[in-house]
C-alpha cells in the first residue's frame, strides 16, 4: 500500500483539529434554554422512566458522535490516497490525425459530400467501435497541427471534438502532426512525493497512429516513429481527375505601362485528357477567354492581353461547369479552379540624399530600374539644420535618407543609411583601417542579395562597433565595415567606409565599388529592402493561411483591410509602415485603403500542384524505411556514391539516421551487410533492417496490452463516508423528532 | 354588580345556575331547617320508622290505625328536613396560575357556579382558597350573599403555596361540619394529594374532586433542550424534548390521572377531569350535571 497525500503539512493540522472539535463540543455542556412549567411533577416522573434508559440514551449520543467521527476519518483517509500496484487492461491508444488540407475538399468521396467527411465518417465509425477500456485522441492537421482532443475514454467527447474539425484550404505538412501525436501519446512524466497531481515515471506506452488522409503530403523521412505503429486510411479514389491552376500573374509592359500581361499555368492531375476554357474576369468584368488543352499529367500556359492603365482586380476562372452547374469536365476539387491578382500601381519610395556630392550614389539612384520605383531629392548637409528637413524628419515623410558624409542631430523616423559617418547615438567607430580587406560577407541578407563584393577594392575605413541586435552584412579584418541595426522599427544601414572622400583636390574615390557591376545591384536592394519599393506591377500572392506584411506610408497609423468575403476591418500600422495581415485562409483579394484610397492589395490562391494531385496514394512513407520495407534501387544519378551518400540521396532517411544505421550494421546492399564507405553502382538494392522495430510491430499487433496503473481506494472511502453521514444524519433527525 | 362578578358569572349563566340544585349522594344532620332530607328523624311529614310506646312519648304519634290490628302501641317516626353544607376548596397554588385562562380563574368560576347554587336553594356555602386567605371565606346562605362570594373570590390570589394536606387539615379544623365538598384543584402536590382526600373523607363528606389541567399541561406545545422551573419550588428539571419524550410525558400524564381516579373510585369520591379550555357554563351545565354534581 503506498499512499499520496492530498494536503500540505498545516492542511493536515488544520483537518486533524476537526476531530478535537466534534469531541470538545459533545463534552461541552449543552446550553438549554430556561422555561417557567407549572410544576416539573409530571416531568420529573417522566425523565425518571428514562434513566432507566440511560445506557441506551448514552449510547444513541456517542454512537453520533461515533459516526461523525468515522465520516471524518474516512474523509482523512481518502485524503492519503491510498493505493497499491495494480494492472490495467487497455487494449487501445489510438491517435488518429485527420487531414484537413485543401486536397481533401475533393469530391470524389462517394456517398459522401468529400474526402473530409468520409474521413470524419471513417473516424466517426472508429470511435464507435471503441472499448471502454480504450482511450484515443484526435488531431486535425493541414499544415500545422491542432489537437482537437487529447486522451481520453470518453467517447462522446470524441464525437464532439470531432464535429469542431473544419475543413481548411491549407497545404498539408504531416510533420507537425507527427511531432504532436509522439509528444501527446507519452508526454515527460515525473514523480514527486507529496504532489497531489503525481504520475508515476513510466515508460512510453505504444499506441497506434491512424491518418486518414488522401495522402496528399510528401514522405516524411526525418519522424522516428518510436512506440507508434502507423497506419494509413486513405480516402478519396485512386483515379481522382481534376485540373487546377497553379500560378497567375499580371505585369505591365513596363514600355507601354497601359498594356498588361496575365499569364497563368495550368495543370491536369487526371489521368484523362481535358479540353477546357479559361475565362478572365477583371473588375468582375469578362474580358478574354482562351481554350486550354491539357494531356493527362501535364500543364499548359494560358496568356492574355489586357489594356488598363489603373488599378484592376483580375479573376481567372476554369469553366468546369456550365451555367446550369453541370459538369463539363471531370474535376472534383473546385478550390484551384480560381485564381486571383491584381494590377497594382508601382510604389515609388521617396528617398532624400544628404550629400555634398556624390555622382555614384546619385547615378545608381538613377538607373533605368532605380527611377522607376524611387523618387529622388538630393540636399547638402546644410539642410540638416533647416526648420524643414526637421519636419520631414520628425513626421516620417521620406521612406529612406541616404547620409553621405554626415550625420543629423537626432534620427528620423525614417530608415537610413549612412556611408562614411555614424548616427548620433548608440554607434561607435575604431580606428582608422588601411586598406581594408573584406573577409566575410552575409549573402543570405536581402541588402546583400546578387552581390559579389570580395574583389572589392576599399583604401580606408573604420570598423564599426553597432548597438545590440545588429547584423553584419560585410567584415573585413579589422571588424565589421556594414552593418544593419534595428531602431524602434526602422533600420539603419551603416558602412563604416566612404565611397567618396573629401580631399584638398576636391572628391576622390575611396573605394572602386562604384565601377563594379554590384553596385547598382547594391543600391537597388537598398531601395527594395529599406525604402520598401515595389516594382513589379503584379499583386504578391500567398498561400492560404499565411501571415502577410504589407509596407505602407509609415505616416499612416490605421489603414483598412477588406477580405474576399467582403468583411472591412481596420489594422494598425506599425512603425515603418509595415502592416500585418493574419487570418488569410479564405481564397481572393484582399485590399489596403484609407479613406478610399487604395494602398496595396494581395492575393491568396492555393497554387499547390501538390494539394491538386488528387490522385490518392496507396502507399505513403512516414520514418525509416523499412516500416513499409522499401527497398532502394541506385541509379545512375547515385552511381559512385558512398553507401551513405546514396541513401542520403534516395531520400531513405537523415544523416543523422543513415550514420546510426551504418554504426548498427542494420544497412543491407543486395542483401549484404553494408559499410558506409562502400561505393555504389546503378542496380544496387539498399535495405535497412531494424528487427527491434520489426520484433516492436509484432508485439504490437499481440492485442490487449498490460498497462501498470495505480489502483486508488479514495473513492470507495468517500462513498463510506457519505454512507455514515448519512447515517448520522437519519439518527440525529429520530433523536429530534 | 361589581366588574369581577361578571367575569366569573354571567348574568345569562346565573339565569341558568337558578334552576339547578347541588346533588348530595349522603344524608347529612345540618344545624338548622332547609331544603335537605335528614337522616334524623324529626317531626316532619315525611313518615320515616315505626317503634314501641313507652311511657312520656307523646300520644300523638301513635299509628291508631296499627293498633287497631295489633292492639299493641305503636309510634310513627318522622325524617326531620335539614339543610346542607356546601364547601368549595380551591386549591391556589402557583401551580394553579397557568394557562389561558389560568387554571385558578376557571376553578373560581366553578366554584362560583356550584356555590351560587347553593345559595340559591337556601344552602349554608363556604367557598374557600386552601391556605390562609382561606380563613377569611365568609359563610353565606342565601342568594343576596352572591356578592360577597365574589367578592372573596375576586380576593384569592395565586402563589398560596400550602400543600393540598396541610389546607384541607387547615379547612378541616376549622370547619366541624360536613356536607358536600368540591376541591378543585390541580393535584399537582409533590407530597401528594392522597392524605388531603382521605382527610376530607374522614370528616363524612360528599366529596368531589375536579381535576383541573390546562391543555398546555396535558400537550405541551415545547420542543428542544430546556431546563424546565418549576413555578413553585424552583425545582429544575432539564430535558431534551424530543417525540419520544412527548410520548413519554403523556403516558405519564395518563398514568396520574388514572390513579387519581382510580384512588377517588375506590374511596367513594367523585373524580372529574376538567380543561380549561371547556366553556365554565357547559361545564357546569352539562359536564358536572352528567357526573351528578348538580341536578
């Protein structure tokens, strides 16, 4: 017997005076109340008979007393938690994941309206046919996971959660989902002596994990399953036929701006031949459509040609049914048979030059790319003292200052750049650096994008010392000579070098970057990363249920947001005119105004030739291998490589993996043990064996397996206890009536 | 007439009182002439015996017809009509001063009731409190001496707190004669009440006992833990009154009651129970009229 507390030490003290008390008060002397009689003659007579009865009198009140006392120690006991060893027959842990992507809205379900509700159907059944001993939970998951119910028995509860399940027009990810059922099916357990909510430290229970699915996700290779033995139920059919559109732009010509380009890709997942129309709508207007055909398996381009100078909302539509509804061609997912864009209009970003001078910032600033988006102001360093620039500057009107060789008194609020000088708080400098060798340059940065800086010739510069939190985009040898810090949310972009420098004969170079081929590049990044320019003429699509940031003019504080459904709310503007739009998983157009001013609009369109190739897979892959003994074949591609390199690139698990399996001698080629630096040739058959894994599946499969549990006896002595102040209750009502 | 008068009597109950007459089982020798017959034998002309001449008897007495028959002298004898002595003992304990209306103004209104009757009928009436005031009764005959018992009456005060014995041998030594005594009282006597009725029924009188209790006595109304006083001698009596105690307490009530009558039976006396919520005139005209207290 082993017992687990229910009470800190003073809650005892404090129940253990409960006790005392009853036992205090049935001592103390009861308190009666004095009442005049006549005579207590006849009164007298008749106590008299009862002290004949006195035992019996004194029994019938310590028997109450008794029972109070053996309620309040059976309360006290079942407090203890006593309880012993026990075994548990469970014959079932099930998780089971319901696919709620975009690929699942198919209607090639049968009888039922989708693959979603079949699967719920199958899971419906499933849990009906649920012991009580058995326990499940449920996950509905698309490209993220979400735990609609975590363990348990109760099968209603099951029934319900699955009932909250909604269908999503996300892309699938099983890995999330995988992650969360492992987690949840042998979540860490500790053991603490005197916690109330203890578990015991147990081993990880086996369970079985159920994907009801269409298969529509890639294999996942990098998820050990451990304990969890998988199985797939597909819905849907094998022979699913559908056509989708995978991708849709605009753009204008940027020669003749009125002229716009809508090109959209097109793609037959089925396994029959279609002939369809694709109709454009702009402005909810028709304005072209095109016949398409589609051999089975391919895709095909559909181009049109619009004339709009403005603005303009394009819908491209798949005429997969007439007027009527009817189908004219077989396709049961009609989510990507619509796609969405937008001509937008160029934002040009304002940007503000302070320099005395210097014609390579001011031609890279002019190139034919640069002036499209950028609008250009040029002011000496004078201006830095004007009533106006410290109005432009405190009210946010520029999207980027360029400071060339000087520096304000307080900072804008405004990105910035500065070359060859500080701003004036929170940077430092060291000393001055002859001539500067770039070691190391951060091309994963977009201000760095395309560049190629490391035959860039610098004379002089002083390393920087940023503030915390900043990047360094170029290092040299005597630290970092351009680096990205973070102001309240904007940034500055400081180079710890001039391009330029002032000299007796008037500007001399400093550095040949100006002659490079980078350079514009460079300054176009600047102008797209930190002034926020957007050229392209065509609205960004994203997928659905992505988080979407949008620049605007950082001067705005609110703008309004209007979803497809037609829903108008208002968004705050963050500093730096960045704007966050959540909640995007319903497909269309959603627009940025401001007072009827359009500001931005993006797109939300499926676009996943994954998710609209409906073709339902009999087989998915999920862990190692060998859980669905998959034997690899090496072709020419893998010719030559190490066993390792091989595996790695047959996509039969993680390096990580394939090196554990290698140490364990579980790899097999052509039925051989095989070593990892074992060369490979086209033909060659890869295996891996795990007869742990194989001996854990048969073991599995055994049926009902012993849980050990904790039997618990604290709800049978609450009952008792109940019982005998029930008792209590029925004898102190007799004794006053 | 006086305020207290009509609290114990109503003008409508006196009408009804004048037509009864008080019942004696018993032949008394009273002192002077009334309305009762005798168990002297007098000069009366209700023929009683017959016995020898002897020689001083007076000649006109003799049944001439029996010695026409006999031829032997004989005399007539006479029952000689008395009148009786009525007594009405109230017993005015502080035991008595309960209820609503108390025990002791419903036993002053019986024994007004049974008094007055006497009065009416020429009877020689004493009602008296047991105790001292007790020494005070005037003795009363005649129905112009009603006022004067109510008098008395309305002067009785609860808390004479004499036990039934020692009044009734108070009473007893003060008043030699016998006739009809009604005590109304309680029986409420931690001495008890046997010695004061054996008192009574060795001075040869009609006695009538009229057990009174008021209906608070007989079911009490309490519940609870009490520490119960009693009005007399302050005795305590704690109890927890619960259904089976209530039970208990009637039995016992019961039990006194039925030896009460049972003593009374046995010796000759009449025992009646009365409550205090019955009506004084039903209980006098019809209650004590069906137990032969009054005709």
């Amino acid at each position: 017997m082993s017992y687990l507390p229910a009470l800190q030490s003073w809650q005892w003290a404090v129940l253990g005076l409960v006790p005392i008390g009853i036992i205090l008060l049935y001592f103390l002397k009861l308190r009666r109340q004095p009442l005049t009689v006549p005579s207590t003659f006849l009164w007298s007579r008749t106590i008299e008979d009862l002290h004949v009865n006195s035992l019996l009198q004194r029994l019938r009140r310590s028997l109450l007393l008794l029972l109070q006392l053996l309620v309040v120690g059976l309360a006290a006991l079942a407090l203890l938690r006593p309880g012993w060893p026990s075994i548990d027959q469970q014959d079932e842990r099930l998780v089971m994941l319901l696919d709620t992507s975009a690929s699942m809205r198919a209607t090639d379900a049968g009888d039922d309206k989708s693959r979603f509700e079949a699967a719920r159907r199958l899971i419906r059944d499933r849990i009906d046919r649920m012991d009580d001993s058995d326990v499940a939970m449920l996950i509905a998951f698309n490209d993220r996971a979400e735990v609609l119910q975590s363990f348990t028995a109760d099968r209603n509860r099951l029934r319900e959660s699955l009932d909250r399940a909604q269908q999503s027009d996300r892309p699938t990810n099983l890995g999330d989902a995988l992650k969360a059922a492992a987690g949840l099916a042998n979540p860490n357990r500790t053991s603490e002596a005197g916690n109330a909510r203890d578990y015991q430290v147990a081993d990880a229970l086996p369970a079985e994990l159920l994907i009801y699915s269409d298969g529509g996700f890639p294999n996942v290779t990098d998820f050990d399953l451990g304990n969890l033995k998988a199985t797939y139920i597909p819905v849907g059919t094998e022979d699913a036929a559908n056509v989708a559109i995978v991708a849709f732009s605009a753009q204008r010509n940027p020669e003749s701006p009125e002229e716009v380009e809508a090109f959209a890709r097109i793609i037959n997942t089925g396994k029959q031949p279609q002939t369809l129309n694709a109709t454009l709508l702009m402005d909810g207007e028709f304005q072209d459509a095109i016949e398409v055909a589609l051999p089975p398996g391919e895709e095909a381009g559909a181009p049109f040609k619009l004339r709009n100078a403005n603005a303009a909302e394009l819908q491209l539509t798949l005429d997969v049914k007439d007027a009527r509804g009817k189908a004219l061609i077989p396709d049961e997912l009609e989510i990507d048979d619509v796609a969405y864009t937008a001509i937008v209009p160029l934002r040009t970003v304002s940007v503000l030059l302070v320099s005395t001078g210097n014609r390579p910032i001011e031609l890279a600033l002019n190139t034919a790319e640069a002036g499209k988006v950028c609008l250009l102001e040029t002011v000496p360093p004078s201006y830095l003292e004007s009533d106006q620039y410290k109005e432009r500057a405190s009210t946010g009107m520029d999207d980027l200052i360029i400071y060339d060789r000087s520096a304000p008194a307080q900072m804008p609020l405004s990105n910035t750049v500065f070359i060859g000088s500080l701003p004036p708080t929170d940077w430092k400098q060291g000393e001055l650096t002859s001539p500067v060798l770039l070691i190391d340059i951060d091309r994963t940065h977009p201000v760095m994008r395309f560049l190629e800086v490391y035959a860039l010739q610098i004379v002089e510069g002083r390393p920087l010392v940023p503030p915390a939190g900043s990047v360094d985009l170029l290092t040299a040898d005597s630290g970092p000579m351009m680096s990205l810090a973070p102001r309240e949310g904007y940034q500055d972009l400081v180079i710890g070098f001039e391009i330029l420098s002032d000299s007796d004969g008037g500007a001399v170079f400093n550095s040949d970057w100006p002659v490079q081929r980078s350079w514009p590049v460079f300054v176009l990044n600047i102008l797209r990363h930190l002034g926020g320019a957007v050229e392209t003429s065509s609205a960004e699509t994203f997928r659905p249920g992505e988080t979407v940031t949008m620049r605007v003019d950082n001067r705005l504080s609110t703008v309004q947001l209007k979803r497809p459904s037609g829903q108008v709310e208002t968004l705050q503007v963050q500093p730096g005119g960045n704007v966050v739009i959540s909640g995007t998983d319903q497909v269309g157009l959603y627009s940025l105004s401001k007072e009827k001013v359009a500001l931005g609009v993006f797109s939300v369109n499926l676009f996943d030739p994954q998710e609209s190739q409906l073709e339902r897979a009999a087989v998915r892959q999920i862990g190692p291998v060998e859980q669905f003994d998959t034997e690899y074949l090496v072709t020419e591609t893998q010719a030559g490589m190490t066993v390792a390199a091989a595996m790695l690139d047959l996509d039969a698990g993680t390096e990580p993996q394939i090196t554990a399996w290698l140490n364990k001698g579980v790899v097999r080629k052509n039925g051989s043990a095989a070593q990892a630096n074992t060369k490979v040739r086209t033909g060659d058959r890869l295996k891996v064996i795990d007869e742990a894994r194989e001996n854990a599946i048969l073991r599995a499969e055994d049926g009902a397996s012993d849980v050990a549990t904790r039997g618990e006896a604290w709800r049978w002595l609450l009952l008792v206890a109940i019982g005998f102040l029930g008792a209590e209750w029925l004898l102190y009502t007799r004794r006053l009536l | 007439m006086p305020a207290a008068a009509t609290e114990l009597l109503s003008p409508d109950l006196i009408a009804r009182l004048e037509r009864l007459e008080l019942v004696s089982r018993q032949m008394f020798r009273g002192r002077m002439k009334g309305e009762r017959r005798s168990s002297r034998k007098g000069q009366s002309v209700e023929f009683a015996d017959f016995r020898n001449y002897v020689a001083g008897d007076d000649l006109r007495q003799i049944d001439w017809n029996l010695y026409a028959r006999l031829d032997q002298l004989f005399l007539k004898l006479f029952l000689e009509e008395e009148d009786l002595h009525f007594y009405a003992l109230i017993d005015a304990s502080e035991s008595m001063n309960f209820g609503d209306p108390t025990k002791l103004h419903v036993a002053k209104q019986l024994a007004a009731c049974l008094g007055y009757v006497g009065l009416c009928r020429a009877d020689r009436v004493k009602v008296a409190a047991l105790g001292p005031t007790g020494n005070n009764a005037p003795v009363m005959r005649g129905k112009s001496n009603l006022w004067r018992m109510l008098q008395y009456l309305d002067s009785v005060q609860p808390g004479q707190n004499v036990s039934l014995y020692e009044g009734v041998k108070d009473f007893a030594l003060r008043n030699s004669g016998s006739g009809i005594a009604v005590l109304i009282t309680d029986l409420l006597d931690k001495a008890g009440y046997e010695q004061a009725l054996r008192m009574l029924i060795s001075r040869r009188m009609d006695v009538y006992v009229v057990h009174l209790l008021a209906p608070e006595e007989l079911e009490p109304p309490l519940q609870g833990d009490l520490r119960l006083v009693d009005s007399e001698d302050g005795d305590l009596a704690e109890v927890t009154i619960n259904r089976v105690l209530l039970e208990r307490y009637k039995k016992t009530v019961n039990a006194f009651v039925d030896t009460a009558k049972s003593f009374c039976s046995r010796r000759s006396i009449t025992y009646l129970l009365a409550r205090t919520d019955m009506p004084v005139d039903e209980m006098v005209t019809r209650y004590l009229r069906e137990r032969g207290v009054v005709r």
